[in-house]
C-alpha cells in the first residue's frame, strides 16, 4: 500500500473537519426544535399564547372529533390542499402561536413540501426572495409572510408588516423562560384579555375578574383517566393576593352552583356549566392552581356545527 505524503494529511484533516460539520448542520437541519426552543422565539408582550400537539391529538383520536370528523371544508382550504399538498389534519405535528389584535406569530412543526409552498405564495401574487416568502392577506392591508426554519419547521406571519415572520427568525430571548405545561394543549393569558369581556366565552368574565392581578396565567388541558383535565397555573407578586384570588374563584363557583339550582337545573356536561362548577382551587404561597374536569360529550359539542360552549 502506498505510503501518503506527509504535505497530504493537514488537507485529509481539514476535509474530516468539512466532513463533521457537514453531518452536524444536516442533523442540526433535520432535528425539530423543542416547543421550549421555539417559545424563546415568539413575541410575549401582552400576546395570548397557544400551544397544540397535534400530533397526541391524532393519535387520541381528538383531533378528528375537535375537526368535525370528514365533515365538510372550505372551498379555499380545499384549494390550499390541493395545491400544496399540506393538510393539517395528516401533516402538522405541533403548533406555537403568539397573537394580539391585528397580528400573529407561529411556529409549525410538520411535514412540508416547501417547494410547492412557495409555488402557491407566487401564484396567490406573492414572491419569495432571500428565504422569505410573502404575499397578500385576505383583507386590505393585510400580509402573510412565511420561512422555511428546518427541514420540518416553518416559521408564519400575518401581520400589516409584511416582514413580520423575521421576528420569529431572530434570535432567541436571552432571559429565563418559564417551565412549559406538559399538556397537548395549553395556553397563557394576558391579564389584558382577562379583562375584555368581549374576549371571554359566556358566563367566564367573573372567573377571569379573580385573575385580573396575576403576574403569569397559565391554562392547560390534556387527558385524565377516562376524561379530560384543564389546570390553571397563576403566579402572582405575594402569597395574599393568591389567596384571595382563591377565595374570589371559590366564591364564583358557589354562586354559579346556586343559580343554577335555583333555576332547577343540573350543571349540564356538554356546555361550560358542567365544567365551571366543578373547579377546585387551592393557594401554595404566591401560586394559585385550579383545575376542571372535561367530559368528552363537550369537545364532541364543539365539533356539532354552530355550537357554542
């Protein structure tokens, strides 16, 4: 066997280097970012935050009852589909939304074929440039801007800012983030929405009231045995004010009890009365946890078309 020249082996070195870092940004490429890594990324001033797993959803067979089973779809969405391929139904795994009026942020994980992605932003009159896609939303002043994260991993935008997604491509927040729920799905709530009835479901602005001093609102929802579970996790700047947020959600439970009963009537499981009457609370120094139980006959209400919780 020939004997390589010594003046060979820096340049062997040197494409080993190559070699290594080309297999660590291809796995790097193909790895899908924690919803903790993306979470450092979305806006959080004053935004509600939603976080789904769709893909524990399907394998539970609830995305399909929330969706409205094969019922059927719009004709745009249908034409999205169409054209692209992507349907969210069978290729979205996970998503990571940060909205306030007028503008929203997300981060999706799933299965994408990017290229006919881009081929609907340019025949919807949009182009895409430098990574970026972007086009025109469906109102005035309105646009949608999108980019390709990694392989499975797609940062969005609608927003008057047609460079909005870019935000989502900066880097990530340097400060603490907090532990994330390990339900499929959760949310965290702005005291700002707590406080906009408009904004709440009926029958729910006296429980929001109890939150309205909270530091951090915290709301997840997942399985329990048999049934569902939503826990409610809120920080707040002392041990008093937790209490008495206790004592005010304690109070409202009571007094929705009573109404009902005074109506003759029984907390109904398919609506939010069968929910909101049966929470419990409890108050461990500045935190306040509550949780609600969730019958399935009320995420199968919410799939029946037009109906409202």
């Amino acid at each position: 066997m020939p004997r390589l020249k010594v003046w060979t082996w820096p340049a062997l070195a040197l494409a080993g280097v190559i070699a290594a870092a080309g297999v660590f940004f291809f796995l790097r490429w193909q790895r899908t970012p924690s919803p903790g890594e993306l979470y450092a990324r979305i806006p959080q001033d004053g935004r509600v935050i939603t976080y789904i797993d769709l893909g524990a959803l399907r394998a539970g067979g609830i995305l399909d009852l929330l969706a409205g089973g094969k019922g059927p779809e719009e004709p745009d969405y249908r034409q999205f589909v169409a054209d692209t391929g992507f349907n969210y139904k069978r290729d979205l795994d996970q998503l990571l939304m940060a909205s306030i009026k007028g503008e929203t942020h997300v981060w999706l994980n799933g299965r994408f074929d990017y290229p006919r992605l881009e081929a609907y932003a340019r025949k919807q009159g949009g182009a895409c440039a430098s990574g970026i896609c972007r086009l025109s939303g469906g109102t005035p002043g309105r646009h949608l801007s999108f980019s390709r994260y990694r392989a499975h991993t797609i940062a969005f935008a609608s927003s008057a800012d047609p460079e909005a997604v870019k935000r989502l491509l900066a880097e990530p927040s340097a400060l603490p983030q907090p532990s994330l729920p390990s339900q499929p799905v959760w949310f965290v709530l702005p005291t700002a929405v707590l406080k906009d009835e408009s904004l709440l479901p009926s029958g729910t602005h006296t429980f929001a009231t109890a939150l309205a001093d909270a530091q951090r609102v915290t709301l997840a929802i997942g399985p329990r045995d048999q049934r569902f579970e939503a826990l409610l996790d809120v920080s707040y700047q002392n041990s008093d004010q937790a209490r008495q947020a206790m004592r005010e959600l304690q109070a409202a439970t009571t007094l929705l009890q009573r109404m009902i009963a005074r109506e003759h009537k029984e907390p109904n499981d398919r609506d939010l009365s069968g929910i909101l009457t049966k929470g419990e609370f409890h108050a461990d120094g500045s935190r306040l946890s509550g949780k609600w139980p969730i019958e399935r006959v009320f995420l199968e209400g919410l799939s029946a078309p037009g109906t409202q919780p």
